[in-house]
C-alpha cells in the first residue's frame, strides 16, 4: 500500500495531544474572560455612555440655585416645588443619578 500513511491508516499518534492542547487553550480563554468579568463587577462597559439625566433634575437643581440666590420667596419656591412633584430635602440622588446614602434609599 503506497499511498498509505507511516502510521497504519489511523490518526496520527500526536493527534489527541493537539486536541488537548486545544482544548487546554480554549478553558484557560474562558477562565480569564469570567476573571475579567468579575474583576469588572458587572455595569456598564467601559466605552458606554452613562444615562442621561432626567430633565426634572436639571429644574429641580435651577429652582434650588435661584431660591440660594433669593431670587425666590420660600412660598413661591415650595409652589414651584410641588408642580415638580418634589419635597426638597427628600430626595436621595446624587448628582450623577445613582443613590445617595451608600446606595441605600
């Protein structure tokens, strides 16, 4: 038999070890993105952009610097509050839209 492989017609004899070397290969590939990954904590990835703000805190943050400046009374500040649906001193977000309070509301 001329045309036929040294070996005996059957896989060769280093095969199985590629196949587990490969194998090896891909797990350690899994291993360090699930290391990754929980290094990372979850959220957002990195090139996200975070939420926009809602455009109430933009009105809630200008009604607050203009009764600061005194260009309001407090009954036309409180008036303006309540067409917000807004308690000043109850609201527990931070500037960047996340919970104040070490995340406890």
């Amino acid at each position: 038999m001329p045309n036929m492989p040294h070996w005996g017609g059957g896989p060769p004899p280093f095969f199985p070890a590629i196949g587990a070397a490969v194998f090896f290969l891909l797990f350690l590939l899994a291993l360090a993105a699930f290391l990754f990954m929980a290094r990372r904590g979850g959220g957002r990835p990195p090139w996200a952009r975070s939420a926009p703000e809602p455009p109430e805190t933009d009105a809630k943050r200008t009604l607050a610097d203009r009764f600061a400046r005194g260009d309001l009374t407090v009954e036309e500040f409180m008036e303006r509050a309540s067409v917000l649906n807004w308690t000043p001193g109850t609201d527990t977000t931070d500037g960047d839209g996340k919970n104040g309070r070490n995340g406890k509301r």
